[in-house]
C-alpha cells in the first residue's frame, strides 16, 4: 500500500499543487499545505479504507488543510483586479522587479491565455469557499459530483448547488467585465498588459487564437464559461510557458489584497 501510495501523489502532485495554489493564491502557503499533505496522507495511509480512490482521498486531506488555513481569512471581493492594478501603478518597483524577470527568464513572457488563467484564479477567491471549491474540482480537475462530495464532506445535492450558483455568479461576473467576450466590458487588462510587456506582439493576432474570442459574438454566456475553463485547464500555474510571471503578478496581488482587506475591516 506504501508504494501504491508513494507513487500515486508523485503522479498527482503537480495536479494538486495547482489546485492549492488556485485556493489559496499564496504560494508559500501552497508549498506548506502540500507537505502537509504528504505527511497526514502518508502517516494515515493504514486508514485509507479504499471506499474511494487514492486520489479522492489525497485531495480530501489538502482539501481540510486548506479549508482550515482560508476560514481565517477573507474573501477577495470581485474588483481584485482593478484593485491590484491602481496599486501597481503607484508601485514602481514591482514594475522594474517585472520588468528585469521579463529581461532575464525565459518563463516569463507575457502570454494573453496566462493571463485568462491567472485573472480566473483572482476573481474566483470573490466566490464562497465552498462553491470556489465545487468550482475547481469540477470544471479545472474533472472530479465527479460524487467525489466531490466526498472530499468536501457534504452531500451530492449540496455540491450541485454550489457548482450552480457559482458557475452563474463567474458567468455574471465576467460578462460584465471582461472586455475579451463583452465590448461594453470594463476590463481590458489582456490587452493594455500586453501592450507594456510584449510591445512587438499583436494583441488582436493573439486574441484571435483564442476560441473564446473567437466565438464571443455567437457563443451563449454558458459557452463562453466552458471555453474559459478549456483554458484552465490547459495551463499548469507551475510549468507554464509564462509561469514565473504569473507567480510573480499573483505574489504582487496576493499582498495587495491583504493590506486593502486590513485597511477595510
């Protein structure tokens, strides 16, 4: 049982360390949850009764774990980003710190599809925990509503509920600010980012690449929402092309939240 268990969370590791990152959005918290994980799963796997896969399982432990480590903490309301963008521009100094990682690693060029990723991974921490949760495991990771249910403790009605609401609340939100699939969308930071940290690429002819745009003229707001999660879902927040970036834009967002939600209490 040891090894089977050893060699399932090598395979599911990268997986679950995404996962915890988009809970979370704190990196060093997501790297302390992960070997949490290993230590509870492996220490407990004797009591792994297999009335579920091992990794339902594992995603349970990390699931408790980082329940426990965001209950103390609040939401991040819907406006993250334009919350986080005013502070980058009076915040010199993570626009030279971007800058020289843009200069110096090649995972840190600006890619429009990134930032997709990276903008869902904000705005979500807006949603209730719970349906957050429902949210990843369903549309990001392809858990079933009935594993869902059993790595967050609550019951198959419960977890269609919240995938509900938070699948129409996202929908709602991203209708009315992203500029990507609504012209009367306030937000236009895919392309104004792209314009300062990739002046030589396209914005338009990088758009176009991507079926979301594409088919946001035709497609109904349910669509638009499963062509997002097809993005997600093909970015891995850790070996992306652009990953030092991102992390480095989530850190900035991360500790920008955390003094507009102190100041705000």
């Amino acid at each position: 049982m040891e090894r089977d268990f050893n060699q399932e969370f090598e395979a599911i590791k990268p997986q679950l360390k995404s996962y915890i990152l988009r809970m979370t959005a704190h990196a060093q918290d997501t790297e302390d949850i992960l070997q949490d994980t290993w230590i509870k799963a492996s220490s407990n796997i004797q009591s792994f009764k297999g009335t579920s896969s091992l990794k339902t399982w594992i995603f349970a432990i990390a699931s408790n774990l980082a329940i426990d480590n965001l209950k103390k903490k609040k939401r991040w309301p819907e406006n993250v980003t334009d919350i986080c963008k005013e502070a980058a521009k009076k915040d010199m100094s993570h626009f030279q710190s971007t800058m020289k990682l843009i200069e110096t690693s090649e995972y840190a060029k600006f890619e429009i599809r990134e930032h997709i990723a990276f903008c869902f991974t904000c705005i979500s921490k807006s949603l209730p925990l719970e349906q957050h949760l429902c949210l990843l495991l369903k549309e990001i990771y392809d858990f079933k509503i009935k594993e869902i249910a059993t790595i967050l403790k609550t019951t198959e009605p419960l977890v269609k509920y919240h995938l509900h609401t938070a699948r129409q609340k996202m929908i709602e939100v991203f209708d009315g600010r992203c500029a990507l699939i609504n012209q009367e969308g306030i937000c236009h930071q895919c392309s104004e980012i792209n314009g300062i940290f990739n002046p030589k690429q396209n914005t338009q002819e990088e758009l176009m690449k991507i079926k979301m745009v594409k088919e946001a003229s035709k497609a109904d707001k349910q669509r638009l929402f499963d062509l997002r999660m097809e993005v997600l879902k093909g970015i891995d927040p850790y070996s992306s092309n652009a990953h030092e970036l991102q992390l480095h834009h989530l850190e900035h967002n991360r500790r920008v939240m955390e003094n507009y939600l102190k100041e705000s209490d």
